[in-house]
C-alpha cells in the first residue's frame, strides 16, 4: 500500500518500505526498538519496531512491514506489529523515488535550461559536465540526509525547482546575466553527488565529512572548466563563486557572502525551495487536524482545510 | 542632466535635484557643511557641500546645484560648489520618481493580478482597499527610509516585484492556494503606508515609530475586512498571519513565524526584492572599476563588465 | 490531599487533580505510559503513570489518582499506580485555581488600581473595558501554557503584580505620567485572553498561533478606544506602544522597542514578575535538598533553609 | 545659567560647566576641535569648541564658557565660541553633583534601610562597611562612565533606586528573604568604588580595568564579612552570590547567573534603574520636539508633551 | 579488566569500575534502569543497569559488575547484567585515577616550572602556595564535572599542560614576561579546587554553585599574595587578571577579557589543552570504525588509522 | 629614523615609509586630508597629512615625509608638514618588510621542519611545493590586509610560528600524527598567496574577494598532490582537511569544523599566533602611557613597565 494512501487506524500488510532513517534505542527489558522513518515514491512515515531482537537495519535496507496506523504527537506512526528485511535486488528503485516529478520530466527540463544557454563554452561544459559525465549520480543523489529533499533524486528535483526560479526573476531584474543565472542555479549544490553516499542509504561520504559539498562543488566545477580548451576565466570565477556563497551567510557555512547579483538570486531561491520542500515533507506528515509540528521548521503549521467559498 | 548620465570629473550646471538623505556636520572653522544624497528618476548620488552658513535643509526638498563629480572612495561623489533650494511647487514631481517602471505600467499589473483573484469576497475585498481607498497613497508611498526602494513609489514596485515572484511559484509548488498568495504578497507591506509620512520627504510618521508597519498592516488590513459584509474568517487569518510573518524570524520583528506555506514563500519574495533591489541601487551609485562597497548589503560587489564572449 | 502537603514516600489515595500537562511515550513493550504536569490550587507535581493501555488524556482533564511520592532527578514525582478520569462537571473549579491570591482580593486591586486613574477617558475606558466586558475571562485566563502563571486565574494575578510593581515606581521617578504607566500595565497582555484558550485545557488558539498576544492585544485595545466618543489619539498611541513594546526587544518578539519611560517601565516590571513567578513555582516543585533544576529558568537553584540568626 | 534653562539659540556667557567627556578631534586646516559633553547640577549638554590651538583639556576640568545654543542632529549643542579653564580650588562642588536628590536625603534613606535590617550581625556589618569606613566613597562614586548616572554622587542614587525598588517588592513576593534583599540591593554595585577613579574626572582604575567592578565588590564585602567576629557564611554567601550575578547572564559579565529569589530581584531593579535614568538623562539632552535619539538606549525616545485631558 | 582492553562483544565479569556519572530512568513497567559511565584509570565507556530495583547510586561509587560489550550509536556501551557496590575502603584510588601521567612526574614538572621563576617573592608564593598549602588537593582535584580532565587528578594534568604550552611560547613571543606566564598558568584553574567537591563524588560545591571558579581563584590567590610580606602589587594585579580573564570572552564568563600578552596566551593554552583533551577522552570511547561522534565537542571526529606510508 | 626610535615631539625630516592604509577625508575647505599608516622594517605609525590638494596616493607608496610626532588619543600620530612619493625602484625593499624575524632565519627553519617529515611522498611535496615552486610568493606575501601580520613576509612569519607552536605540541599529546600536524601547519594558509596581491601594494585580489582563502588554499594544495605520482589520499584528506577547517567554527567562515587533532591543534595554533601578534603590533603603536586601545583587538590593552623585582 502506497504511504500517500494511509491514515490513521489503517491496518497495514504485506508492504514494502524503504528505511530513510533508523536509530535503535533500549530502555527497560532485554529487547531493544527502532524508531524509523519509511518511505516509498509517494512520501514518508515515521515507524515504531518493538521487541527487535536479532535484526540490523540500516538506511537504504528495504522492509517487508505488518502493522497499524497510530496517533502518535499529532503525526502519523506507524506501529509495526512484524517485519523483515527484502534484499534489494528483488526491488524496482523507482518506486521508492520521492520525487514529485517524473525523473524523464526533470531531465528533459534540465535539458532545456542548458540549451537555453547562449555562451557557446558555457552550454558545451553544462552539457558535457551535467548531461554526460555526471547525469547518472546527478540524477540519482539526494540533496540532503535529513531536511529536505532527503530522497533518491532529490538533488535533481531540488535544482530544476531552483532553476526555474531563478529563470523567473530574468524578466523582473534586468540587469540579471541569464546564462550566468542559469549555469549557477544548475551547478550550486553539484558538490552533494560527492558528500553523500547513496547507494543503498544515505550517508555522509568522508569527504563529505571532511569537505563539505560547497567546497567540492567550487573544485569540481573548477575541474570541469579545466578539461575544456580555454574556458573563459571570467566565467569560471562568476559561476565558482554562486556555489561558493549560496549558502548566503559567513554564518551558514559559506566561505564568501554572494557580491554579484546572479549569486545573490542563487542563494534566494536555494533557501526558497528547502523551506518550501520542508514544508510540503511536514505536510504529509501530519495525522489529520489543523496543526501539526514540522520538525525541519522546527515549529507549528497550520493546514486548516479551507471552507468553499463563493467564487467569481 | 539625469543623474545616470553623470560620470567622474563631469560638471554640473543648474541641474534641480532631490534631496533623499542629509546630515549637516561642523569640523574647524565656523561654517559646516551637508554630507547628502541626491536623487532623480534615473538614480541617485552623494554628494557634499562645504561652506554652507545659513541654508537649512531637508529631506524631499529640491536643490538647483553646480558642481563637480569626484571619487570618494570608491563610489562617485558631487562636490557642489554652489546651490540654492526650488520651490516643490515648480517640479513636475514624476521627474524625482525612481521607481524602475513607469506608475501606469504599475497600475496595470496590480489591476491584472487583482483580475486573477477567484475567491469572490477578497477580490471586492481588493478592488476597493487597494484600487479605490488606497490606490493615492499605495502608488506614492516609499517602501524605506534607506536601504531599498527608498523613494515615490518604491512601495508599489516592491509591491508588484514581490507578487510576480509568488506569481511564478504557483505552478512549482503544487499545494499553493493561489488566491491567498497573491492576496498576501499585494498586501504584505500595506503597513508601510501609514509607518512612513512622503509628503515632501520621507520620515517615520510617530504611529510609524510607535507601532511599525507589521501590525499596522495587519490592523487596517483586518478593518478592510470588517467592512466588508461577511468576509470569511478563514481569509482574513490566511491574510493577516501573512503580513504579521512575513520579516521571517521573531529575532527580525516578526511577532509570529511563517507557519504556512503561503507565508513562507511571501517571506522569501520580501527578502529576495530587497536584497536585489539593493544591489541594484548600490551598482548604480559605484564610480566604476570592478568593485565598489554596498552600503545596504554592508559588503563588497563585483561589478566587473562581461568580456565578450562566443555565443552559439 | 492537597499538593503543597505531599512529601517523600508519600502515599496518595483518591486525590484528584487537574492535568496541566501530558505526554504520551512509548518504548519497549506493547504499553505507553503518560508523563504528566498535575495541579491543585496549591501547587503542581510532575507524575508518571505506566501501564495506560486504553486511555486518552489531556491538558484540564481531572484524574482521582492512587500512587506514591518519589524522587526523580532532584524533584518530586508522583507515581501513579491506578487513576481514572473524573468528570468536570463534579468539581469545584476554584479548588484548581493556583492563583496565590482569591480572585476577590485580585478584582478589588484591579478596581483600586482603576479608580486611581485621573484621567475621565482613560478611567471610562479601563471600567467599561476591564470590568465589565472583558472581566470574564480576564478572570479566568491563564498568563502562558507553560513558564510562569500557566494556570487558571494566572494572568490577573500577573497582572496585579506588574501592576503594583509599577505603581511603587511613581514616587522613584518624578516624569512617569501615572495614568499611562497604570493603564499600560492594566493592558499589556490582554492579548493573551484571545491567544490561549482555557475553557477545560490551556492551549494556544488558531489565531494565538497566526498573530501573537502581542498583536492581538493591541488591536484590541485599540478597538475598545474607538468605541468610547473621542477617546483622545495621545492615550490610544501611548498605551498601545506599552503594549506592543512589553517584550523590550525585537529579539523577543515585540515589532517595537520601548521608547517611552512608562514602555521601558511595564518591560522591566513583566520580566520580573515571570522571572520571580517562575522561581517561586520552581520551589515548590523540589524534592528537598539545598538545590533544585529550575526548568523554567533553565539553571539551578539555591533553596537552603537560613540557619538561625541572632535578631536586634 | 544652569544647564536646565538652556534653549534653543540662547546667549552662554560667563558660565562654568564641567567636563564630563572630552575628545580631541582633528580636520582640514592646522587647528583641531573638541567635542564635549559639559554638565552642571541640573543636567548635561553637547559641546563644540572649534580653534582650541593650545590647550588641554581632559574630564573633570571646569570651564568658564561664552557661546551659544544651537540644534544638532535634535539635540541641544552648546558652540563655545571662546573659553577658558577654572582652578577646582574655586569651584564648589555641590554644584556639579548631578544626583536628582540632595545628598543628605540620599544618606538619610540608606541610614534607614540599614536600621530595619533585623539580623544582627548584618546590621552591624552594614552600618560599619556602609556609612563608616565606605561612606565618602560610596557618596561620592559616579555609577558608570557613561550611560546612566555618570557623575559625582551617581552610585549612591542608583543605589538608593535599586533599594527603593526592591523593598516594594518585599510585600508581593512572600518568600524573599527581606534582610538578604536589602542589604544585596545596598552592596550590589559596592565595587564601582575601586572600578572607578574619581578624584577630578572620572575614569576606570588600574584595576578597575583589569579586574572590574563585580569581581571587586564580592571581595571586598568578603574581606568586611571576615573583618566581623563570626559573621554567618549563609550571609557570606547570599549577599556574595547577590554581587556576584546581579547583572543577570553569563553573556554579560557576571561569572554565575542568579540563582536565589533575592538575586533574581536586585539583577531586575538594577537593570529597571539604569534604562530609566538612561532615559531620563536623555530626556533632558533633547533639542525639544516629539522626537529625540538617546545614544545611551540606541534608540529614538518620543517625548511628545501631552495635551490636556478631562479629569475627573 | 581495564577499560582500555574492551572491545565490542566482551565479555566483563568482576570488574570494578567508578561510576562518573549516573542518571536515573525509568519507563515502561515496574522497574527503572541506570545510564552511567563508568571509568578506571584506563578510560571511561558508557554503561545501561536494567532492572534495578532498589539501588541507589551516585557519582564516585564503585561498582563490580557482570555484563558485556555492545555497540550503542558508533560507542562502546557496556550492558550490564548483574552488579553490586563496593566500599571505597576496599579501593586503591590510584586505580581509578585517569591523569594520562603519573602523579609523581606531574609534581617534578610542577616543581621545575616553580624553580624556574626568577623573581624571588612569586618564588615563594608558588612554592608555599602551590607545593605547600594546596598541594593535596592540587593533585587530587579534577578539571571539570564532564567535558575535560573530569576525574581525579585532572586538574594538575590540565595545569601542567597548559604551562608546558605557555612555556613554548617563550622562545616566540620575544615581548613575554616569563615568570608571570609561567605563575599564571600554574594558577589560572586554581578556583577549581574551591568549585569542586571530589571526596567519593565529582560534584559542584555550594560556593562553585554560588561564585564560580573564576571569583574564587582570584581570591584565593590574592589572599595568597596578602599572606606575603609585601608581596608586589603589580604581580597580584597581573596575575590576579590572568585568572579573572582566562576564559577570554565576557560571553565565556570571564568578568574582564585578556589586556595582556600574558593572559591572552593563558587563554589561548587553556582552550587548547581542553578541546585536545576532549577529543583524546572521545577516541577512547570510540566503539571502532572511521567515525565517532564526540560528546564534548559536539561534532564527528574522525579516527581512521593510517596506512603504511613509504617513510624516508 | 627608523619607527621604532620615534617618540612624542620627535622632529621627522626626510624619512622615508611606505604606505601601509591610506584613506582621503574631505571636511570643511576647498582641500582634503589623509589619514595614513605608514610603516618600515622596525614598526608603524599613524599619519595625518592635511592640505594635500593634488596627490593621489595607495597603499605600497613610498613616501619622503617631514613631520612632527604628536599624541592622538593615547597612540602617537606623525602630524606630516610636507611630503613627497618616491618611486619604488629607489627603494631597498627589505628595509620595508616587518616580519621580527629575518627571511634567511625563516627559510631555513621552513627548510628544518620539511626535512623533518619522514613520510616520503608528503616530505616530496612540501619540499617541490614550498621551497620551489611558491616559495618567492611564499616568502613575500603578508598574511591579512589588516589585523596582523599585514606586512611583506607576514605570511612566512605567521607560518613558522604556528609551525613552532604545532611541533611544541607533539611531546604534549602523545595520539599526534607529527608529519601530518606540521604539513598543516606550513600549509594552513597558504590560500593567502592567491587571496591577496601585493606587488606594491597589499590588497584582496579579485579571485580573493570571490573564493576566499579557504577555499583556494585546500583547492591548490590538492592540485599540488595530484601532480605527485600516487600522492596518498588519506594525506591529501587529512591535510586538505586542516586547512579548510583551521578557521575552527561554521561561524567563522570554516566550511567544516575540524574533526581531526591536528586540525584542532593548527585552528588553535593559527589563532594563538593571530592574537599575540595584534597584541605586539598594538604595543609599537601606543603613545606611552599604561593603557593603550589595541585596534585589531577591539579593547584597551594594559602596557605598564614592571618595576625592579628582588630576583632569586
């Protein structure tokens, strides 16, 4: 049963989740639990395993569940009554892909925006760098392990949606360089394909740990403008810096604060889509009523369904 | 001689300009001096006048001046070597408006969006608030004292800039309640009306001082709606936590957070217009080369000019 | 039993007390238990009660509990080892009013404080407004859900007390305008009768979460000034300043900093009555012992007993 | 001319003010200026003094000015057109205390507050540390440097203040120690004594410096603890904790935050006693007008004279 | 079994260990259980005691216990399943001392820094002060109650530390003042020993509680200097102001921040030798793999062995 | 002269400085002024020079001043009567570069350290990278534009420093991986070469302002591995990690915290030897006198002369 379609008291049989997040805890009596959050391609629930005994989960493994829909805090929970673990292989990965659009369609819009790109050497190294070299892990990574977009082809997901606001300020600021607006919204979080690991689970990479994404993003767009002939350097620096200083603040992790314009939109609409993601993940999330807590907002939202009113 | 037309070492002859900031400074010798900001439609500049014993000056007065145009560090700078005050009464006023686009353009737009509102009540609600009992004021009002759009009619272009961004989210994230988006970013900052007096300069008015435009947005927002004839509640609180939240953080005067997904996404319009509308102002006010300083965004910009490159 | 007697080892039978708190938790084993906060008009008690298969509980319900006094983590808990829940029709509200003092001693303050007001609007205002509209629930309204005065009867006797700590700063300082400091601390949180509701439970309303008290209490204020014929635009700017700027800082929510001495006066009087009020609840809750964790606070605190001292 | 009867435009002539604050500050042209703040008994005022070629100046001096009154920036500036310096030797003192109560009114209240202590040893150590070996140092010491009561006399006010206040509090809270609060209140701000120099001008000490005022003030009520035959350690240490914390948090200097009842209330009427004489100093620098900028509070105050009201 | 020699999956019988901190838990069913960490002179590892009914522990017991190694979150936890408290009159403390050094060479190291200082009454002092008066409890105080050198002898292995690092700075720092760097490294904790209580247990005394290490070791060492015959005032002034500011920050809780080179370098030692401590006690706690997460230091730490490097 | 030997009242003829900060003031009057730090190889000084109509001066300049040493807010100020540029191929460079330690001293124990590293492959890179192919730039580039060490060779200077600080640490803790410690240390800032320019004078470069030196220190040092036959990654990841880290916090603009000792120990190595040296450039700049404002340190900093002690 697919985990858009549950809802509380719902008996739950025979159904394949995947892990996106698991931690054991022990309190009183031999066994252990998990607390674990499932999900499939059409979105997330947390879930309670008691009397655990003899079983490793880790993130990315895929669970075969019995169980029942609880209250648990205003969120859905969902209790597990049995459980085991299916291997992998016996499993089609595009139905635990969260993204809200087809992957086909990001692909073909990622396609769009490059050869939208005017700069000749520009539109040759997105197309060779993102359509070719990378498009595999670029369509394949999460954007991130926990906040948003925390799901296999997130990172694709999360960068179309910032590109396509950023695209939508072209006509409202017109001093904006589109094909430096453009390659940077496309290229600003390329450094999650090396900080995370997704092959089964999501992880934090060494690198990723001992870097960061927003420095091998800069290094490996860098990289990237090296193996073409003559990349122009102006270029190269507008377009390292947007990846560079997305995060907007010395205090958020970025080496530089954005001084072009270009990057200033790049961060605006990156900070954009992760609040916006979060709050839809939250929303789906809720057990039912008028308010429930997003734990990556950290606070209360309010999701009152409207009453019909008299339309025009 | 516009303002964008100035350039290093240029002089100024009779050129009637406005005045958008000044303070009066005293160093050696009886006399001081005015360190000001001067202002057109086309722009805006420093500027400093020495030996000024007995003229008193303030904001929105009009100033015929002559002078000269140096570098102070960095930015340009007018050296008024003499000037004297112009009766507001011989200035075509639409001359000193900055605004990017023209009034009527701006007209239309808010008349076109207010258009596309479905739900009955708040599109009477709309027409008559903005379009008849506010539209003088709407149209005139600054939307700051200093650091973005701070003059006639910066209130109505940051208005339309924010809801064209919001306009451009609805066919990203699905779950947008477009009626209620557009409504709040049209009125998100009506506060700034009744915060700001801009008769013939441009102060906090004392309710300004007192109260700020967040809850006085809210409040005359929520009096509109009393007198309708039964507005829905629902509206009114959708509306009125949009305007109350819409700084984004307790800690920048929100009393309440963003706790929907419409207030999160007029939060982030805001802050995004404001940052770019910043950058604008400050690229305009550079005295060339690569880099100058932003005061609004407190850092450095590059501002170095595109080499041409190779298009496709 | 009442709570102020309970002690140590104490055994409890068939008392019963109201819920202030309650969260449900689950771990290993099929059962969940309830961590409680449970009150009586003489004091609050953290409890623990296991083995709650089948029940549901929540903020304002009574329960006629059997257990036993024990210490957790420096403070007192009750152990519950059977509970039911009692209607409420059956009970005595007053007995769970925490209030140190009968709501009669507090109303004839508030008329006291009322009559001493010189100004006739002013004084019209504060009787109509104060005694007769809004006594109700100004009566019966707690001051928050959880730090300090979070009980029935808690906002009046805040305010009382903000009230009398600001009425003993008039002979200090010789420029307070008594009137207004008086009415201000009268008013400034008023918006928390329409931000909690507190019919069985305290929790925040709808608009509680959308606006704020801050905002509300304002507007509502202000809507009681126009009610009144020609109350003066002086006193209306003066006291809903009071109240917007209560929290002192745009850091802790407040949309304006204080910027009148009766302002300043009514933030330092709020903070100390919370702080103080926090301590005192603080106390009451310890186990024994020389030091206490006061949560509210977030620190220990000191609570020996003096020895005896030689006396003049 | 007293300071307090200055005005816009008024002549200056003849009159001795003292140097609370001084710098020297030099432009364009050989000669440097000054900028000072000069104060009587009855209140402080901005001043400039251009062409001061060859004399030195430093706070405390007594100057004899002619000049005159004029706006700067909306507050009142006293342009010293010439001036010269006055021996202390002839000036009377008293004339420049700027305490807003008499000194022997001041001495009065704290022989007062000393007698209601009814702990024995308390009182005794009071009486004897307070109005004997301290009390020329204590009547005399200034409060700050700068921002509120920074003058002779300025300890002892702000003392008697905090005092005042505290004791009102004693009736609302009931379990406050009153002996421990009292004498807490008296002693809290005992270590400015030893911060500050204040012999003709009034600067920070050696070890004012190097230690500051709270480490000071617990030492040396230690070191008058020890001097007492036997004097209780639960004193010792309450009154100790008291100095110790009083301003409130880690994050402003004091090494322990407030961890009794008695703490909690001194560390509030301190923090009330300084922003309302931060205000009210301000009050009276303001050029008149609604509107004034107190630098102590970093804000805008409104100081608007209210009209007349109908009394009752 | 020393606590060094464990590793996942052991199997612990009749060990003693200390116990360094226990809490307290219970949750589902009857009884609670106890989350420690316990400790030898070898290390430290996290401990879970299920079903402990009617035992009550606290910090500085020893416990002989039965159990085995698990793996809890990437860390060693030693489960434990059966135990039993031992007097600590059985005990050889010197078994349980964690200092990475002998005590012996510690007090040679302590002895030659001493011996080293040149000016003959800071000689004295330190010799009488350090290696007299306190020394017995010098040696045996621990540096903290958690995050570094938190077991009996910490504090002079934190001491000697920070002076071997003080003392390296000699050579570099040409302006130095040796024997005042030196005699404020060896004092700058000293407080420690009067904020501490490490009879059995490692807790807070009442006066740590009340004044902090920071107050009390200036005082102790001034009280010092004052048992001296004339004893240089300059000496107390700058060494007094090492121990006042050597947490260098007022945010820290330093009442003062460092003015000279010499407290500055304290400070710098100071927080080194306890971040570096905080992440060698993490290593040791490390269940094994390439990441552990440091309590102490609030991040991952990264612990994977090198490979065989070719060497030179 | 050199700076070292000037002193208040000091006669300044035909000395020549270079230009360390130069920024133009213009205040009442046709001309403006300078205000400048100038500087030799044996410290700097502050400078004003007023009526300097038509000169145009940067940073790097070398100027033939005559002049008067005056005293300007407790540091000495050169008040300059003439002056003239001097071109810079007159010059002898070295007699301009700051650093306390001569650059043979400095090479030679870059050279000492290198040779101490027995890892083969990391020895190789340090010696092609550091002593070849960077080290002209290496040895001339300062380490900041301001605070400290902002001279030619600050950067070698601040390197050998923090390397001799690093090596001191090795016998302390004895987990310390030496060669990867001390290739951290030469290494940590070598980012600044590319960060800053300074031909003739010392500025941010443009890929400075953008990437930062963060960024370009781990970026270039990693290609300098990767041009090594089988550079060993875990060195390459242990090292790139200490420079991206060393800044020690998110806030701080460190794209990660340092999880690693070494890069613990180089972050506080790196801010030790920052701090100390603003304080040593603070101590040349002051006029005399106990106290002194340390610009770069934002706090006065405390300079009295010790008196002669008894020595042992």
């Amino acid at each position: 049963m697919n985990i858009k379609d549950l809802y509380l008291n719902k008996q739950v049989n025979d159904s394949v989740y995947q892990i996106r997040n698991a931690s054991y805890r022990e309190s009183e009596g031999v066994n252990g639990y998990y607390l674990m959050r499932l999900g499939d391609k059409t979105g997330q629930i947390d879930a309670i395993w008691l009397n655990t005994n003899d079983i490793n989960l880790k993130v990315g493994d895929f669970l075969c569940v019995d169980g029942k829909i609880q209250n648990y805090q205003g969120r859905m929970q969902l209790k597990v009554s049995s459980a085991f673990k299916v291997s992998a292989n016996s499993i089609d990965l595009n139905e635990y892909n969260m993204a809200a659009v087809e992957e086909s369609v990001l692909k073909e819009k990622l396609t769009t925006y490059i050869d939208q790109i005017r700069i000749k050497p520009l539109h040759n190294l997105l197309k060779e760098f993102l359509l070719h070299e990378l498009y595999k892990d670029f369509s394949r990574a999460p954007a991130a392990t926990f906040n948003h977009h925390s799901y296999i082809g997130g990172l694709l997901e999360h960068t179309i949606n910032v590109t396509d606001i950023c695209f939508n300020f072209i006509p409202i600021y017109k001093s904006i360089k589109p094909d430096i607006l453009i390659a940077g919204a496309l290229l600003h979080d390329i450094g999650k394909i090396y900080e995370l690991e997704f092959g089964e689970s999501i992880t934090y990479s060494t690198k990723g740990n001992l870097f960061g994404h927003i420095y091998m993003g800069a290094q490996k767009f860098q990289q990237a403008c090296h193996r073409q002939v003559k990349f122009p350097e102006y270029l190269e620096n507008q377009i390292s810096h947007i990846i560079l200083s997305h995060h907007g603040l010395i205090e958020r992790g970025s080496p530089v604060e954005p001084k072009t314009l270009e990057a200033i939109l790049v961060h605006k609409a990156d900070t954009t889509d992760a609040d916006a993601n979060a709050f839809i993940l939250s929303e789906t999330e809720s057990a039912g009523g008028n308010w429930s807590i997003s734990r990556a907002l950290g606070r209360m939202i309010y999701l009152e369904t409207p009453p019909k009113f008299e339309l025009r």
